[in-house]
C-alpha cells in the first residue's frame, strides 16, 4: 500500500490563476479535498518513489523510480524538467504556461538564480541583452548565436560539479539502486566529473552540445538538475 502524499516545498511551483476563469483541476488532498498545488511525492512497495507535480489541480507530471536517500540539492527539482519543456500529463487541461515563450523565460530566470546549472533558451533579442547584463553577476558563462528575429543562449555555471553536488551521496545512491553493469559506468561518469563544470564541458568546447547530448544519462540529469530518481528510473527501463 501507498503511503499518503506528502508536499515536498519548493519555490518553483508556479502561482495559481487569479480570477482568469480556470475552474480547479481533480487533484484533491484525501483528507478534506482541498486543490493540490506543488510537488508531491509518495513511498510506494519495494522501496520505490511516487512523485506528481500538480498546478491548480492539474497533474503536470507523473513518474515512479527508486528511492534514494542519500542525495538532495536546491539545484535539483522535480519541477526543473516540467517548468523548462512545458510538461502536461493531459494536453486538454490547462497549464500555468502563457505563451510560447514562458518556458524559455522561465530557464533564463531559473539559470540566474541558481535553480538549476545548464539549460538552452531563446529569446527576444531586447529580452536576451537584458538577461546578458545580468548574467556576469550570476557566476554564468554562455554562448549565443541568432536565430531570426531571436537569440539562443545556452547557458550554464562555471562552478565544479564538485562544488555544486554531493557526487559521493550521489555515486552511492546510483550504486544502490541500479544493477551493476548499468550503475557502475554512471557512477564513473559522475566521479569523472568532479574537476569540471557545465560550463567547461558542455559550453567552452568544441561542439559542447553534441558532447552535451553524448554524455551519459546521469550527468545529463544531473546537468540539467533533473531529479536522480526519474533519471534512474529512466537507465532502468533501457535495460528492458
């Protein structure tokens, strides 16, 4: 059996509409029915993790993995993934997104203020010079190109991944919860990485996104500050 939903808080849940006409979505607590609105998550048998994020009601995602009770990071979030690709679990309902720019506003903003390590964004170009001037404050490094009436930007920090996890709680949750001839090449991947940072490897060099898309799943996550236990969940699956 389940255990019940616990929230699990975090800056990133997006507000709730006001008075935009959105009538609540069916995502209710059990315990008194009031709208579920942020990140959930539950235990499940066979020590495996259940997690919804939920706007208004509405499921945004729904993923199940191993738990792992080592690891955690402000740099990594169940909503990192769903905020920066515009995730629904149903297309019909509506989304916190406003328009076909929000994702890529809300992955510069995230970048800024440390919420997460690397991402690709595009933007106006008045939008992106703005994002420019703030961006030396913010320790971030990028590289920028046209693309019509816009800028791409990818973007991430200079900081070591040794500065910016806890790779040896990391290490040994993957350890745990993979089988060998999976969990071992991750975990050399991620000790691999320890001297070096989003920003030397996936920006600074040659053909950094090509290298970027080629890196092992891990530390694409990782990167990306998606949270190990979907990312987990998804090194499993490839095996089947």
């Amino acid at each position: 059996m389940a255990d019940a939903w616990i929230l699990q808080p975090d800056y990133r849940t997006p507000p709730v509409p006001a008075g935009a006409g959105i009538p609540p979505g069916p995502w209710r607590h059990s315990d008194g029915g009031q709208i579920m609105n942020g990140a959930y998550a539950r235990r499940l048998p066979d020590w495996q993790i259940e997690v919804v994020t939920v706007w208004f009601g509405y499921a945004l995602s729904h993923w199940q993995g191993p738990r792992m009770r080592r690891f955690s990071s402000p740099m990594v979030s169940a909503w990192n993934p769903v905020l920066a690709q515009g995730l629904t679990v149903d297309p019909a309902a509506p989304v916190p997104y406003r328009d076909e720019r929000w994702c890529d506003r809300w992955i510069a903003e995230a970048l800024l203020y440390g919420r997460k390590p690397y991402g690709a964004f595009t933007l106006p170009v008045e939008e992106a010079l703005r994002w420019f001037a703030k961006s030396g404050g913010a320790g971030l490094v990028y590289q920028a190109q046209p693309a019509g009436d816009l800028i791409r930007v990818v973007a991430g920090t200079a900081e070591r991944y040794a500065e910016l996890f806890d790779l040896d709680a990391l290490i040994a949750d993957y350890l745990d919860v993979l089988p060998p001839e999976v969990a071992e090449p991750e975990a050399a991947a991620l000790d691999a990485h320890r001297g070096h940072s989003p920003a030397l490897d996936y920006i600074l060099t040659d053909h950094g996104e090509i290298r970027f898309a080629q890196a092992p799943l891990s530390v694409r996550g990782l990167t990306l500050g998606y949270p190990p236990p979907e990312t987990a969940a998804r090194i499993a699956a490839a095996l089947s």
